[in-house]
C-alpha cells in the first residue's frame, strides 16, 4: 500500500503572504533607518561643534595657562560654559526656523530637519570658536556675551535670507525636502562664517568691538547675489531672476538634492572668499 500524500499549501497564497510578510519587513525597516538618519545627522553636528570648541579650549586656555592647576580650573571652566552654549543656542536656533517642530520632525526621520539641525550645531560652534578668548571670569563673559549677538545676527541674517524665494523654507524641510535643507543648510553655514570672522580680533571695549563688528558684517551682502546670479546662470545655466524662477522650481517641486548641494557649496564658497579679501 502506498502512503497517503501530504497536502501542499496553494503556491499562490504563500507567495503572496511571503510577499507582504517582506514589504512590511521593508517598510519597517525604511522607517527605522531615516528615524536614526535623522538623529544621526543632528548628533554628528553636535560632534563637530564639541570638536571645533575642544580646538580653542586646548590651544587658547589649556596650553597658555601658567600652571597645571590654571589650565585644569579654566578649561573645565570654559569647556562647561562652551557646551552649554553651543547646545542651548544651536536648539533655539532651530527652534526659531521650524516653530518648536524640530524635535518632532527629528522624532519621526525626517532627513531633512535631521540636515537643518546638523547645520545649525556646525554654524553656532563656528561663531563660539571666533568668541572664546582669555582665561579668566571677564574673559569668559563677555565672549558668552559677544557670542549670544553673533547667535542673534545668525537668525536675523536666516530672516532676511528667506525672502529670496518664493516657497518657504520651513514647509519644505516640514515636507521633508533634502534639496531645500541643503541650501538652507549651505547658507547658514555661510553666515556663521562672516560672522566669526567679523567677531574675530581683540577685544578693546563694547563701543569699538561692536562697531567694528558691524562693518565686517557687510560682507554678508556677498551672499544675496549668489543664488539668483551665481547658482542659477553661472553654475546651472538658468536665467537670471530677481526672485524664484528655475531655480526655485528645482528645489521645491523636483526636489534636485544635487541642485540643492550646488547652491549650499557656492555659498560657503563665496563666504570664504569674502572673508578672505575683507
């Protein structure tokens, strides 16, 4: 006698269950890699701003201290008040462009706060780095004082900047739109270079220091020009506009992330070469 032959389950239905089994894998899996993207990329502006302030506590506090004890008091000193700093400033930075979202938009993956935050941790510890000098209680104040107008003038300079175009920056990062984040991202970057070179030098007094602030901050009038006459017709072969145009259909509408990086690198070209010839 022959044994009964066991019953095969219907081909179709496993592959089909094996199907949605592994694009609900898939979809899973995608959501969780731009969720940590998305930190990822915040958390590594926070480590070049840790860095970039580590560089001017140990070359400007640590080694120029006159004993062991001195550089141990005001480099942890400097260190705390620095990290304080560069984190409070770098969220409320942040905080101002997307409303008080940024968190949430960071808690649901979205890549292009996650490049937004990165940006804005980078740009802050720039204007710090320019800020921290001496070692000493006075010294201290008042680059904590200095650095929070350089802060205040980067917001102020990302104001202005948004009237360029004609779609809003914080909806399209909002819409999780990388090419718009990069060259909101490029021009931040751009200003936090201008404004830690015009923060640089020695401090005299508020009245002299200010001033002299406030005329290296002009160079920042090298920037506007870039998007409509540099990025467009000279990079992209797009005409030349006032306002919108190309340039802006790219980056809202096809969302060009190459288009967008083009435009954030020319402007932190033109900052470098600004703050090299002023």
């Amino acid at each position: 006698m022959s044994a009964e032959a066991p019953l095969q389950p219907d081909a179709g239905a496993a592959a089909a269950a094996g199907a949605g089994a592994a694009a609900d894998a898939a979809t899973s899996a995608s959501a969780a890699t731009s969720a940590n993207l998305a930190r990822a990329l915040e958390r590594v502006g926070i480590i070049i701003g840790i860095s970039l302030l580590a560089h001017i506590v140990i070359d400007g506090v640590v080694r120029e201290a006159g004993s062991w004890h001195g550089a141990l008091r005001w480099g942890a000193a400097y260190t705390a008040a620095g990290v304080v700093l560069l984190l409070a400033s770098g969220a409320l930075v942040s905080r101002v462009f997307l409303g008080g979202r940024m968190r949430a938009e960071l808690a649901r993956g979205n890549v292009a706060a996650g490049l937004v935050a990165a940006g804005h941790y980078v740009a802050v510890s720039w204007i710090l780095e320019s800020c921290m000098f001496g070692r000493d209680l006075r010294s201290l104040t008042v680059s904590a004082l200095f650095y929070l107008i350089g802060v205040a003038t980067l917001i102020v300079l990302q104001l202005m900047y948004r009237g360029l175009t004609h779609y809003a920056d914080d909806q399209e990062v909002v819409g999780d739109n990388a090419a718009a984040a990069l060259g909101f991202a490029g021009i931040t970057l751009a200003f936090a270079i201008i404004i830690a070179h015009a923060a640089e030098g020695t401090f005299v007094d508020w009245g002299t220091s200010l001033r002299g602030y406030a005329v290296a901050l002009l160079l920042a009038l090298a920037l506007y020009p870039v998007r409509q006459l540099v990025v467009g017709p000279l990079l992209l072969g797009l005409p030349a506009r006032a306002r919108g145009g190309a340039l802006d259909r790219m980056v809202a509408q096809e969302r060009s992330v190459t288009v967008g990086a083009i435009e954030a690198l020319a402007y932190v070209a033109m900052a470098l070469l600004a703050t090299a010839i002023g």
